[in-house]
C-alpha cells in the first residue's frame, strides 16, 4: 500500500471534556452525542450517524465485527437496538456468547466516539414485525430472500428467489428480527489537540455495588483504583454507575 496511509493525520481541535460535565447519565449523554451527530451529517462525517461496529465472539474465542444501523435507544435501559438475520453469523455467535460491542464514531466538528459493552438478547417477535412492516418494500424482500453469512455459487441465485417472492405478501422472516444489548459499559471519547484525547466511561454497578464489567475493570488498573479513581452516579432509572476517566 502507499506509504501515505502513515502519514494519515487528522488533528482533532475540540476542547476539553470535564467528567462532571456528563453528569448522572449516560444515555442522556449518548442522545445528545447522537442528536448533535445527526444534525451534523455531511459528507465529513458520514450520512448515518446511526451506523455503528457490532462485535461479537465465536464460541471458540474469534472476534467479529461489522457495521449494523443503530434503530432504537432505550434511555431507561441504556440499551440499543439493531436488526438482522437471526441465522447470520453474528447471531450465531451471540447464541453462545451474549456479550458484544457497539461503537460509534462521528467525526464531525466535535470528533466523538462511544463504545457499549454489554449482554444482547433477541427482541420480542412483535416488535420486530412493527419494525419490519415499517421498512421500504426492497428491504422487506431483502430480508426475506438472504440466508445472510451463507455461501452461495451465483448472484443469480438471490435474483431468483427475488423473483419469486410476491411483494404483497412479505411477511417477517422467521430467521429476522432485532438484537438488543443492554450496556454495562459506556465510554465517551472526545479528540482533543495533541492526542491526549479526554475518554470517560460508565461502569454499571450491581446491587452490591460492584462493577458488572470485569475485563474493563482489570484493564483499568483493577477494582481498588477504579473506585479510588471513579465518582459513584445514580442516573434517573435508578441505575447506579461509576464514572471514571480512562488514560488515553
Ligand atoms: C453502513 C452499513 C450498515 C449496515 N447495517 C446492517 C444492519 O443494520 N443489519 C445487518 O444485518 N447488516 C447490516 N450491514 C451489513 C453488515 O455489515 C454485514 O455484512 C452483515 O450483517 C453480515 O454480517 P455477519 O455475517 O457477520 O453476521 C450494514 C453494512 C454497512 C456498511
């Protein structure tokens, strides 16, 4: 490749981000990233702020990721959204192993990424087919017509089966619907001048108090520093967190 790509460098002048300014609430911070995101798509950032990398891991331990459209928030649950095909690899790999992760990147004025960790589940039947009748007929048929992940010899074979599908009559895949994933953990990274970019993320805590996400807890020097680190929020659903800043 060209000896370009390492000379790459994009300087991010956004100002400082302060912990306490993000406050109580997480989610409330992720739907105002997102809404400033929105209103700034341009051929800069992107036209989808709503597009966002799903990894998720096989039962042998590979990790995968691809880009997934973002389609509902839920601000009481601090959990988002997606759908697919439900026989696809990611699926596959979410029904033996729950855990994944979301992240977003808007490069806009404000250079911002979000990253969510947690456990999905499968969205309700019903909701998925609200969802699925709401979506433009060519991408009922879609679904309808791809074993999404397979192999498949010709082009022509998904053209037939396109063919054959009457459009009146699309109904819910039973093999699609919506994936979920209910955050543990939310970080908030902001580009600032200089690289030492500020990142600040939220730990769900559990009943007793402790941190669901233990791999994040070890990377960041373990439960003692974290706490001595972190300032306990209770957001508005009643959840409590730690807010805490991360070296960048
Ligand atoms: C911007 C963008 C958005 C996408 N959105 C979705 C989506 O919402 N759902 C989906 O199943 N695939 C979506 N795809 C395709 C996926 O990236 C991927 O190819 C597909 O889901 C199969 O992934 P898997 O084999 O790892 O399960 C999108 C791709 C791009 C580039």
């Amino acid at each position: 490749m060209d000896d370009d790509v390492a000379r790459l460098r994009v300087e991010y002048a956004a100002g400082p981000l302060a912990a306490h300014t993000l406050g109580s609430d997480p989610m409330a911070v992720f739907v105002a990233w997102f809404a400033l995101a929105r209103a700034a798509a341009t051929a800069r950032s992107g036209p989808e702020a709503n597009a966002m990398t799903a990894a998720t891991v096989a039962a042998d331990g590979t990790p995968s990721a691809r880009m997934v459209l973002l389609k509902d928030v839920d601000e009481r649950a601090a959990a988002f959204t997606w759908y697919t095909n439900l026989a696809s690899r990611k699926a596959n790999e979410l029904a033996t192993n729950d855990r994944a992760a979301l992240c977003w990147w808007w490069p806009g004025e404000v250079p911002r990424q979000v990253r969510a960790v947690g456990r999905v589940t499968p969205v309700d039947r019903a909701t998925s087919a609200a969802y699925f009748a709401s979506r433009p007929i060519e991408a009922r048929i879609g679904a309808a017509v791809s074993h999404q992940s397979r192999a498949v010899a010709h082009r022509s074979e998904l053209d037939d089966r396109t063919a054959a599908i009457n459009p009146a009559r699309v109904e819910l895949p039973d093999d699609w619907g919506g994936l979920r994933l209910v955050a543990d953990e939310l970080e908030f990274w902001q580009g600032r001048t200089g690289r030492l970019h500020d990142r600040i993320t939220f730990l769900r805590l559990d009943d007793a108090g402790e941190p669901y996400a233990a791999s994040a807890v070890a990377s960041a020097g373990g439960a003692a520093a974290v706490r001595a680190a972190a300032t306990e929020v209770t957001d508005p659903a009643g959840t409590r967190w730690w807010r805490v800043r991360l070296e960048p």
